[in-house]
C-alpha cells in the first residue's frame, strides 16, 4: 500500500534549512514510493501566524523543488472542524473549563512540595480546576471568565488503555501520554491547539505516514492517545533528526542568516541547499 505523508509548517515566519530538510524528507520518501505528498499550513494561532509567511512558504517549497498532491489544507478554514472533535471529547466527560491565569499556575507550582515536569520542560498543571464543581463551572462561564479546555489525563488514559505508536524502523514504541498532564486542547487564546488540530488533520486527511522532526517525538504519545479517544486510525511515524548549526544548536526561525529567503538572495542554488541541508534523495525506499 502506497504511503501518504506530509508536511505541516507553522506560519510564524520563513521557512530554514531545517524545514528544507523536513519538507525533502517526507517528499522524498512519498515521491520514491508511489505515494503522495501533502502540504498543510498549520496557522490556528492568530497572535504568531501571518498570511505573508504562509505566501512565502508555498513560494519557497516551489523554488527547492518541493511539489505536493492536492489542494493545501489551511487548518484556520476549518475550526467547526476542531470545535466539533472537543464537543466530542467535553460529551464523555474527558475536557474540563480551566480559568487559571498563567500566573495563578505558577504561584501554585511555586507553592507545591513537589512539581512534576511535562516534555517541554514546564510544570504540569496542579489541577485545581479538576477539581470544580459543575455549578461552579457554570457560573463563572456565565460570568465571562476566560477558560481554556484540558484533558482530564487520569480519565482519558484509563479511557483507551495501554498504547503504542509505531515508528519506521524502530517498532513499536510504548505512549506514556500520562507525561503531558491535563494538557489544554481548546485554548483561551486560540481555536483550538496544536495536539488536537494536527492529530485530526493526519486523520481527515488521510495520512499513513507522519513525516516530522524528532523533537516532536514526545508529542506523538499524546497524539495517539487523542487517536484512540476519537476512534482515528493510527499512522505510523518517521521521526528524523533536526539540522543543527556547527555549534550543534537546533535552527530556529529567528535565525534568518539560514533561512531559504536569505540563502536564495545571496545567489544559492536549490541543489545547494538540499545539500547544506543534508538531504540525500532516496533512491528507493521499501
Ligand atoms: N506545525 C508544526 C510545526 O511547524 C509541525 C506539525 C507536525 O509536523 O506534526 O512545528
């Protein structure tokens, strides 16, 4: 069966080498197999998304060589889309309002004995809005207090039980989505957030290969998790290594001296790039 994969750029400025290589790897394996590639614009957070960086992104992939099948799926075109998946999980019991300010979250974690770490380094949420009862969530809904939507962890876990995700040549790797906590899935500030857009994406759009960097790695056990909640299939996921520069720093968008715009105006050619950026073409891929 011939494998669908993709690449899923935030447009929160120009595409780097590290994209370029991202976007060769999935395009690559997709072009040397038979099976298609698709583009998404993962732009659902309006205070860091601008429609030149997306602009720019489709114009950059066409100058590297980077051509997809289909239309470009736009996730701010398809909020119902993520509202109806959080209505689903909100009916079984498995989404809580929260209204913690992100201050009143660090005055409790200051104040905890001890404050478990989630994989991005910051504190899980203690959780005191689990603990709320549903006249008080109704009430301060009413009252116009902002709230964001988290997972109520303990609930969906036990919910799916035990998962794995399968990783190209790796097997079978085991989820330990416990590690995010009552992570947000419907954000204050945004439609929706990145965990429940893209797992749904990959789901709607058919993907059977998740083609993205390694440092998303920790997120896939989350992902699946959300996979087995909503009845979604289950990809499996090709996790690849991050371009560093030569001090082993990862790229970030903030380096602008490496992006593909800066590289293409000092007269650097495609093939260079794909060079520079360590991509080798996959003569065939099984
Ligand atoms: N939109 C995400 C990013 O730009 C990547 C999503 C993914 O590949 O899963 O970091």
């Amino acid at each position: 069966m011939s494998i669908v994969t993709r690449f899923a750029p935030s447009p929160t400025g120009y595409l780097h080498l590290g994209h370029a290589f991202a976007a060769l790897t999935a395009w690559g394996r997709a072009r040397a197999t038979g099976g298609q590639f698709l583009l998404r614009i993962e732009d659902i957070d309006p205070a860091r998304c601008r429609p030149e960086f997306a602009a720019a992104i489709l114009e950059d992939l066409a100058w590297l060589g980077v051509d997809w099948d289909g239309p470009v799926r736009v996730q701010s075109a398809h909020l119902p889309a993520y509202r109806a998946a959080l209505d689903t999980l909100a009916g079984r019991g498995l989404l809580y309002p929260c209204f913690c300010t992100r201050a009143a979250i660090a005055r409790e974690v200051a104040g905890a004995a001890a404050a478990p770490q989630g994989p991005d380094g910051a504190p899980l949420y203690p959780g005191a809005c689990r603990a709320l009862s549903p006249a008080e969530r109704v009430e301060r809904i009413a009252a116009g207090t902002p709230y964001a939507l988290r997972l109520d962890m303990a609930r969906a876990v036990a919910e799916a039980g035990p998962l794995h995700f399968h990783e190209i040549d790796a097997g079978q790797v085991l989820c330990i989505p416990e590690r995010f906590g009552d992570v947000v899935l419907g954000r204050k500030d945004a439609p929706a957030s990145y965990h429940l857009c893209v797992t749904h994406d990959d789901a709607v759009q058919g993907v059977t290969l998740v083609t993205r960097g390694e440092d998303l790695r920790p997120a896939t056990d989350l992902h699946r998790l959300l996979q087995a909640l909503l009845g979604w299939p289950a990809p499996a996921y090709a996790h690849h290594r991050l371009v560093r520069d030569p001090s082993g720093r990862r790229l970030a968008k903030r380096d602008g001296d490496v992006s593909l715009r800066a590289l293409r105006a000092a007269a650097t050619t495609p093939a260079e790039v794909r060079t520079r950026a360590g991509w080798v073409r996959p003569d065939r891929v099984t």
